[in-house]
C-alpha cells in the first residue's frame, strides 16, 4: 500500500491521483492529509505539499491542483535530459525537477481549451493552439512517461511496494463516413451525380466506373469492409470498433439513408465482427438533441445499446461535447485527438476519466484518446504512403515503451487504392502488422 499525504485534498488533486497510480500504475493507495498518521506510518510513503515530511518521497506542489477556478495558465516547458517536463520546480532538497501532478492535470484536463483560443473553420480547437505543438512534445505520451518516472523513484525507495508493469494494446477505430461510392444512393442522388460528372468536372471515365459499380461489374471501391474484417481477424488480441455516421443528410454530412435495407444489412453484418459506435453528425454540437435520434437509430438497426461514439469531423469543443454524450448515455467518446496533426492531444494514450473543469468535477465518461488518422497523414500533413508508415511505426514505438494503448483511424473509403489513395492500402496492412507485433 501507498500512502499519499497532501496538506488539502481537493476534487483536482484526487482525480490526478486516479489518473497516475489507478489507471497508468494499478498501484493501492489511500490519501491522508494527518500528519501524524503520514509520518508514524510503515507503508511506502509519498508527500505532496510545500515542504518535506518525513523520508518518504516528495513531490512538491506547484499550486495548480490546490485551486478551485479556471485562471490564466502557461506552464512553462523544458526539455531536461531528453524528457519534456511542465511547472519546473527549482531548489534544494526535492525528489522531481517539476511537478507531475499538475503537469499531468493540466494535460488531461485539457485546460487550455478551457481559455481564450482560436478555432479553426469548423470551430475546431487546432493542434497548432497547443503548448504540445508550440513546444514540440505532441508526440511523445509525456503524462505516461511522468508516471513512469514516478514508479521508478518509488521502487527506488521501496522496492518491495507492489507496481504492474501496464501493457500495450492496439485498438482499430473505422470511421464509416461513405458506406459505398456508387451504390444505393437511390434515383435523384445517382443522377445528379452524373450530370455533375459531366457537366461540371468533364469526366466521362467517371459515368462509366458508376454504370460499371451500379451493373455490378465492379466492386464500389468504397466497399471495403471485408478487407478490413479479414485483416482483423488474424490480429486476435486487437480490437476492431465501427463509428457509424447516420445523421440527416447535410453540407458536412452525406451518409447512406438509415432507411436503406442494404445499409441496414451492411451495420449489421460489420456488428457481428467489431463493436459498434455512433458517429454523431456535423450539427451535434450547434444542436445537441439530434444525438439522441442518431443514436437511437443505430440502437434500432443493431438490437442493442449504443455506449461509444466519436464527433465526425472531430467537432470537439470542451465541455460541451462531452456534456452531450453524458446526457445522451454514452460512456466512452474517442474524439481525442486532433484532424491537423499526429500526436497526444491529452499527453496520454490510456483511456482516463472526463474531468469537467468548469464545474470541477470527475464525470462518468471515459475517454478513449487517439494519436493518428489516415487523413491527416494524407489530407493535412500531405504524406506518401512511405512518410505515413514511418509515422505509424514512431507512435507504436513510443507507445509499447510505455505501455499505453495505441488507438487509430481508418476510414473505410481510403482504402479504396484509387485516385489519392493509391498506396495506402500497403501502408495500412505494414501498420496492421507492426502494431500487432
């Protein structure tokens, strides 16, 4: 057992503690703020204050977990020895250069997006806003590489106290955005889009592919469902979860109609081989209650509870967001991550509780963070299939060293081999292979 002494227990300081020795270490511990009892006690000891007490090992408080409000915040950022670091600490007789607590706070709070920032066109908070980019550590899982720094310090001084190693785990996320290019798009939508085929973009060889897809002479190349299924099931310790985009059709939203027998068919059938979530439209946060009819349509087509989702188009805005799917059911969100750059939104890559800052509270929801998208490798970063996988493999690296989970986003259409996308499907499967090592 660890015992953790801090002058004043606040809902910061007990959800930190959570996040470090419950969900990264798994190590037992329990919090007093009695001196006596601190400094009497036989067990493994770790103090969080001003000042020392005792021989146990010491931490001390840079003063952001002891406050209640949201203040004006830029923790300064050093790289010492290699290891990026948040609110460094100087003087003399202390155990840590900075402090781990409020910087892993400050990361998985996400508290800079609780302050004055811009937003990209999409009202999106941009990675380019983040002290992670601007300092140059958005790859690097720096809130579980300061946990391991903690375990190391305490099996330094008391190598008997129990700590488990966290181990790696790979989890594959498909957004379903386009079930299919060309088929079952019904009458007015095909024709329309024929007549732009010619019309606007001049391209006959584009009208014969969809008479070629809709005569089923060919497979619609957006049809790649199988492929992934097939690739997943030799991966048996990965696990495979479909987020699927069922809102009203729209400028940012052009699903296939819920109504739609085949695709009704299709989410069934991808259900029986991956867990399934809801991609909540482009409209969700501007208009929350469509949540619960997107939801309820995907509960209907499967039989079941939808407990998962992920915001399409990454439409993330704090707090409101996860406010959204609280108050819709939902329990696991794995929107974390940014749609312009590759990286550690959070600082982390273990799923770890919602911490909603404005009312300075622990939630319910879980949030399950993701470094890479392969649009943004494409699309943002304008990669080749060659940078991407290179990509990949530095993530996965970095991710097993710590023992975190590595989560990542396909999309079922870009892996189609055609057009822009020519080559990622090779860059997917050596992703696949590497990550499943």
């Amino acid at each position: 057992m660890l015992l953790i002494h801090t002058p004043k227990l606040t809902n910061r300081l007990g959800y930190t503690l959570g996040v470090i020795f419950g969900h990264l270490l798994h190590i037992d511990y329990s919090i007093t703020t009695d001196e006596d009892l601190f400094l009497s006690s036989d067990d493994a000891k770790l103090n969080y204050g001003r000042r020392r007490l005792g021989d146990g090992l010491f931490i001390k408080s840079h003063g952001l977990l002891q406050e209640t409000s949201i203040e004006d915040q830029e923790p300064h950022a050093e790289c010492r020895n290699g290891q990026w670091i948040l609110y460094p600490i100087y003087g003399r007789d202390i155990d840590f250069d900075f402090d781990p607590l409020a910087a892993t706070f400050f990361m998985v709070s996400r508290y800079e997006e609780y302050l004055p920032h811009r937003t990209d066109q999409h009202g999106r908070f941009s990675a380019t806003e983040s002290i992670a980019y601007r300092e140059g550590f958005l790859d690097e899982p720096v809130v579980e590489q300061w946990a391991q720094m903690i375990a190391a310090a305490l099996h330094e001084r008391y190598p008997n106290l129990p700590i488990r190693q966290p181990s790696y785990h790979f989890v594959q996320t498909v957004d379903i955005d386009a079930a299919w290019s060309y088929l079952h798009k019904g009458l007015f939508r095909t024709s329309v889009a024929m007549l732009r085929d010619l019309i606007v973009r001049r391209d006959p060889s584009e009208v014969v592919r969809r008479i070629r897809v809709l005569l089923h002479r060919d497979d619609d190349p957006f049809d790649t469902f199988d492929y992934i299924i097939t690739h997943h099931r030799t991966m048996p310790k990965a696990d495979l979860i479909f987020f699927v985009l069922l809102a009203d059709y729209g400028e940012f939203d052009k699903p296939a109609s819920y109504l739609n027998r085949h695709f009704r068919e299709l989410v069934q059938h991808i259900g029986d081989y991956g867990r399934m979530g809801i991609h909540p439209g482009y409209r969700t946060i501007d208009h929350p209650s469509l949540i619960d009819k997107e939801r309820q349509r995907l509960s209907d087509i499967l039989h079941r509870p939808v407990k998962r989702s992920r915001y399409h188009f990454l439409r993330l805005s704090l707090p409101d967001a996860y406010r959204i799917l609280l108050h819709a059911g939902i329990h696991n969100d794995f929107s974390m991550g940014y749609p312009d750059a590759i990286g550690f939104r959070a600082g982390i890559s273990t799923p770890y509780p919602f911490y909603d800052l404005e009312r300075d509270l622990q939630t319910e929801l879980t949030i399950h963070p993701f470094c890479v998208m392969d649009t943004t490798l494409q699309k943002y970063l304008k990669m080749s299939p060659e940078e991407g996988i290179a990509s990949y493999r530095s993530l996965i690296d970095k991710i097993r060293i710590v023992g975190g989970t590595y989560c990542c986003i396909v999309h079922n259409q870009n892996l189609s081999d055609i057009a822009e996308w020519k080559g990622w499907r090779q860059c997917y499967e050596q992703m696949l292979s590497y990550a499943n090592q």
